[in-house]
C-alpha cells in the first residue's frame, strides 16, 4: 500500500461495483496507503525468501478468510510464485491473480526476453551483453546508447552512455547484469497497454494509451488511442505468450514499427489510469479469479489522464 500500484487497485476494487473487504500491506504503516484499506497489516521485517516471511501469509490468510490475493510489486509476485504449492495444498480457498510461472520468468530478464522476441522472428530493438564500448558502436550504432539492468521494471538502473566514459563509469557502477541497446523512436510514441490474458492466448480486447514519464519512470500522463499496429501487435503477442490475468505492454513506435520495451505480467502503474478509462483490471481479476466468469469486454473511454501529488496530512494533537 506504500506503492502507486497498490493504491491504484486499491481503487480500482472500490469502483468495482462488488462488495469487496480490502486487506492492505505494507512494510511502512504511515498512511495514506493503509488509510484506504478495511484492514491495514504491517509486513514483518524479514527476507522474503525466509521461513518467517512464509509463516506470515500463512497466519494472515487464515485469520482474514482471505478469497484473492492481488499483487503489486515485483518482489510479491516473485515470492508469490514460489510459493503456489503451498497455498494450493494449504489454502485451496485462496487465489493468487497470477502470471503462470514460464512467463514470469522469462519477463524478468529483458535478455532473455530479447532472445525470445529473435528467436520468434519478432521485430527487436538491438541489444547486447557483454560487449565493449567500440563493439557497442559499431554494431548498435552512434552514442547515445541504453544500459539497461537485465532484471528490474519501469526505468530503474536505465542510464544513456554518451561517450567512453560514461561507458566505463557506469558499467563499473552497475553491479547487477546490464545489457546495452539502440535508443529506438522518441518519447512521443512511447505506449502503455493493458491486456487481460485468459491463458489459453485469448484475452480481453486491450486499452492503447500513449503515455509521458515522470522522472520515477512511471506514467504521469496517458491518453487513450486507437492504434490498429499496436492491437495486432498485443494480439499477436498474447497467442505467444498466453498470459492469465493482468499484463502490461509497453511499447515505442519508429518508422511504422511497433518495438516490445518490455512486459510486465502483473498490474502495472497505470492500473488505476486505465480504471479511470473504463478498464478495470482488478474487476477482471476479482470476476475471473473468484467468481470463474469471462470478464466483459469493458466499455473504453477515450480521453487523457494525469497525475498529480496531493497533500495528506494526519494530525497527531487537536490544536492548543
């Protein structure tokens, strides 16, 4: 609940039209986040991969009566993966909304993910891995060039290596793998698209929004589009890949081609933007999941939508 993308389902559920009860986490209990819940549980401050951590969902999930677990952040979903044969065989009542494991895995390297998009005959950004700055020009072309964490979402770790030093600098500096790639179109055709995957590579027909970026890397501004390219695109992308429930597309057109960024198989930031729109993913979850009803084809609206920070203050004292 400390994340945009927890709030964002948050409200999504609220706008849902079912009566639903929202149990909220988080490792922070300052609000707003945990405000919005019926019931706020703090995190334990332990590893994910500890049996600690395991022990806590298995307590909370019993004392809540919980249906549906809908995850935000990557670290949940990865976590929540690992752990499917235990709710299974202890919470068969509980559903988690998510990915199947082969696509998760393969989306959480982006080299990886390049590969699979070559070796489909796909059209990919050029990319490379351990590659020097001189074997980096001549095969991805002038500076500027991406260095890209291989794991990781949105634009963390992402920096643009201008010459030589930078090159030296931050290859030094990034401790985790990095790949490097060609700078493809511009940030005027950079696209956001939500898709909801019925696993069996059918899906839900997508909502298309180009969107701006805010210096965090997630979408500030996105406007709903209609982009026949990119439809075929996610259509085609879904056959493949068969995701179930959420899945997030990101996309740069150059030159009348339609570049994959990268996929995220969970709710993205832009979860409660496209809610706004008419798109509830969080309903979708909740009806697919739960209910096991085919969601609506949902009702999009075409418009732009911001985001703005707001103040929230709790007092702690009435004034003296």
């Amino acid at each position: 609940m400390g994340a945009i993308i927890g709030q964002g389902i948050v409200r999504s559920l609220r706008a849902s039209g079912h009566p639903v009860k929202v149990i909220g986490l988080d490792r922070s209990a300052r609000p707003p986040g945990p405000d919005w819940c019926d019931v706020f549980v703090q995190k334990p401050i332990c590893d994910e991969r500890s049996d600690g951590y395991r022990d806590f969902w298995q307590n909370l999930i019993r004392k809540e009566s919980i249906d549906l677990v809908l995850p935000g952040l990557e670290v949940d979903m990865l976590f929540l993966d690992g752990q499917r044969e235990m709710f299974e065989k202890e919470h068969g009542a509980c559903v988690l909304a998510l990915n199947h494991s082969a696509l998760i895995a393969l989306t959480g390297d982006k080299w990886l993910m390049h590969l699979f998009l070559e070796d489909h005959g796909l059209s990919a950004i050029p990319t490379m891995i351990d590659a020097s700055w001189d074997d980096a020009l001549a095969t991805l072309g002038a500076a500027p060039i991406l260095l890209k964490p291989r794991q990781g979402n949105g634009s963390r770790g992402i920096v643009r290596l201008h010459d030589r030093e930078d090159f030296a600098y931050w290859t030094r500096k990034t401790a985790e793998p990095w790949m490097l790639q060609r700078i493809v179109g511009s940030e005027h055709e950079e696209y956001t698209v939500g898709s909801f995957g019925l696993g069996d590579g059918q899906a839900v027909a997508p909502i298309i929004m180009r969107r701006r970026l805010s210096a965090a890397g997630n979408t500030q501004q996105a406007e709903v589009v209609d982009h026949p390219l990119l439809q075929a695109k996610v259509a085609a992308f879904n056959a493949l890949l068969k995701p179930i429930g959420p899945t997030n597309y990101q996309f740069r057109v150059h030159d009348g081609e339609a570049y994959l960024l990268e996929v995220n198989p969970r709710f993205s930031s832009s979860n409660s933007l496209r809610t706004g729109f008419g798109y509830n993913e969080a309903q979708m979850a909740l009806e697919y999941f739960v209910l096991n009803r085919l969601p609506q084809p949902p009702e999009i609206r075409h418009g732009i939508g911001w985001r703005y920070s707001e103040d929230y203050i709790v007092y702690d004292r009435d004034p003296v």
